[in-house]
C-alpha cells in the first residue's frame, strides 16, 4: 500500500450545498453544515506485537489522505478539521515506543490538518475508521529486523513487550449533592440529589457483581459532603476511575439530552453553566479554575485516559439506552468541573438528562430508568477495561 497515496471519502454529504443555493435563509445554515470542520479531540497510539495502532479522534467524519513522504514518515492530511483543545498547545509529540518515534502536528491551511508521524523503519499501513465517536484508525506494520527475529527464536519468552496495561481495581462512584445541597429540582420536587443516589446504587452494585471491582461510594446516604471531601476520598483511596453523576438542567424547557463532561476548557457556553452550577460557583469562578487546570500539564496522561472513558460511556449511551429512551447524545464535551479538576485518576462527570425538561423529568421518576442509565453507564466503564487490554 506504501508509495500511493489513498484519497478516501468519509464524508457523506447528504445535501450538495449548491442544491440549497436559491432556498433562501436555509441555504446559508445548509452551507455551513456541510463546511463545518472536524475537531481533531486527541491523537492516541498503542503499540502492538507486530504493529503500531495510531488512533485519531474526531468529532465528525473528516476527508484524509495518507502518503509516505519519506522511507519512514507518513504523512495523514485531514480537512476540514482544526485542532481540539487538548492538542492545540501540544504540536509535537516525542514517542517512547518501539516502533514509532514522533508525531507532528501541522496546521497546513485554514481548515487542513497534516500530521506527520515519524517511525524508527519503513512499513506498510492499513487505515479504516469507526463511529461512534468518529476516530481513525491507522495500523502500521513494520517488519522486524533480523537479528531481532533470531533473538526471538532463541528466547521465545522475551517477545515484544507491551507495556503493563494500567489496571482498574477501584472505582469512585460519586453521586453528586446531598443533604442541604438538593442540586436541581424538577417543578414537581423531584430533587437531583435523590436521582443520582439511586442511579449510583444501582452503577454500584452492577460494576461489583459484573466487574468484581472494588467500589467507594462518595456518600451512600443523603447526606452533604463537599466537592472537596469527594476529591480527597477518591485520591487518598488512590481510586483508578472516578465516575460522576448528576443530573441537568436549563432555562429552556425543551432542552433535553444526555451529555458526559471531561476536564478541559469548557466547549461552550453552556458548558460552563453547567459546570458554575454543578460547581456551585460562578462562571467567572468556574473560568478561573479554568486556566488553573490548563497550566497543569502532568494532568496528560489523566485527560487522554478521560477522553477514552468518556467516548466508551458515551458510546454505551447511544446503544444501550437511548434506543429505549430517544434523546439527545450532547457528546462528550469539556468544563471545569471542581471534582475533575482535583481528582489524580481519570475522571468523567454524567450528566444524565435533564430535570427541566417534561419528558425526561417523567422517565427520572421511574426505577426503570434509572436502572437503564446505570447499566448504560456500567457497559460504558466494562468497554473502557476492556479497550486497556485491546488498544481501543
Ligand atoms: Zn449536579
């Protein structure tokens, strides 16, 4: 496959935009759809046996082109795309790997991304892509050298080395509010407090049974325990995963949805509403955390692992409740959360449909919901495990 260049078309355009031209006020909002760049969310790469995995993540589908441009550099341009947050300070990252040795991150043009990624010899890839969330994934097989594969015939045991996979032995479940801190609350007095106790409960028992994990609950009780007695828990238990739940709300009745937030800059506005209330503090507080957080670099290995958390819950969402129960995936997006910020493990915060809204405030009533979203959330941390062991 080396030496071509492959031009493949992800993106499925429903509507040619030229088709909306003389439609009038549509056709700009059509236009703008169809133009809309892809966020490059993060760059991942797993060595593998015989093969270096390099996955890119996407908020949509994008247009790439892959073409070696050298013996060992390959060059993977993508447009419309521009660079998400995590990777928008961070051009070149140095590997340590067996295989790989360096990517690079060009902004080419307005809207064209070319990485650059460098290996240690020449090889041959494979490249496909996944939704759910959007991601590339590029394989590149590279041929061992002799005296290595002699090595191996005389010590059948030193095979390549895959670093230790990081293991998950306990995980936080953290339902947010409680006591004198009810959260949001429905016109009917359904409280957030009392939703995500029983949500949590039920994760809880599920990750023992199914996980056989060890799991630390923040409180099990209505009871009020601060943002930080809920960070220091989880980090003096040196807890593996710190799952949050709440639940939303909004001004507008007829928002609705479900949405899992990471640390980082907050995607939007509303996002850091939503964090300056689940904070409780103000928007100009919850921007000051903000560029607290963003200084703090040693935090990387933690937010990729928290991207791939909350990618597999947000996947878990779409097909395991949201066939049942049709809302909004809002996706996975980013705020300064309090309990992310200052939690050493990777961290996600759920917030599981909103209180303000008629339809959904009705199904939070129910216990079958309720047990709906846990198992969702459930699968979601079995197939971020499961991803440690497979490189997904
Ligand atoms: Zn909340």
């Amino acid at each position: 496959m080396r030496r071509f260049t492959s031009y493949i078309l992800l993106l499925i355009i429903f509507f040619s935009p030229f088709s909306f031209a003389a439609d009038g006020p549509d056709s700009t909002r059509i236009l703008r759809v169809a133009d809309a760049p892809a966020f490059v969310v993060n760059i991942r790469h797993a060595p593998h046996p015989d093969h270096t995995r390099i996955v890119i993540d996407l908020s949509r589908p994008v247009l790439y082109s892959l073409t070696w441009i050298s013996e060992t550099t390959l060059a993977v341009e993508l447009s419309p795309a521009v660079l998400g947050v995590i990777l928008q300070e961070k051009r070149s990252l140095s590997i340590q790997e067996k295989f790989l040795k360096k990517i690079e991150i060009k902004k080419a043009e307005r809207d064209k991304i070319t990485l650059l990624i460098a290996f240690k010899a020449s090889g041959e890839y494979k490249v496909f892509t996944l939704p759910n969330p959007d991601r590339l994934v590029i394989d590149v097989f590279l041929p061992k050298p002799e005296d290595e594969v002699e090595g191996e015939l005389n010590r059948s045991d030193s095979t390549i080395r895959i670093p230790a996979p990081f293991e998950i032995k306990t995980i936080v479940i953290d339902p947010g509010h409680g006591g004198k801190d009810p959260g949001a609350s429905s016109r009917r007095g359904l409280t957030e407090k009392d939703i995500v106790l029983d949500v949590a409960l039920r994760l809880k028992e599920l990750v023992q049974r199914e996980l056989k994990k060890k799991v630390i609950m923040t409180r099990d009780e209505d009871v009020f325990v601060s943002l930080k007695d809920r960070t220091e828990l989880a980090n003096q238990k040196k807890a593996d995963l710190f799952i949050s739940i709440h639940v939303n709300s909004a001004p507008k009745q007829h928002t609705k949805g479900i949405e899992i937030y990471l640390l980082g800059r907050a995607t939007d506005e509303a996002a850091i509403a939503t964090a300056a209330r689940e904070n409780a503090t103000s928007e100009e507080a919850a921007l000051n955390l903000q560029e607290l957080i963003l200084n703090d670099l040693e935090r990387e290995f933690t937010l990729n692992a928290s991207l791939e958390l909350a990618h597999h819950t947000q996947e878990a969402l779409i097909k395991h409740l949201i066939p049942s129960y049709p809302t909004t995936a809002l996706g996975v997006k980013q705020a300064p959360f309090f309990v992310l910020a200052h939690t050493d493990m990777p961290a996600i915060l759920a917030e599981i449909s909103f209180l303000s809204n008629k339809i959904e405030e009705k199904r939070l009533r129910t216990k079958r919901y309720r047990q709906h979203v846990a198992e969702a959330i459930y699968k979601g941390i079995k197939a971020y495990i499961q991803s440690l062991k497979t490189g997904f």
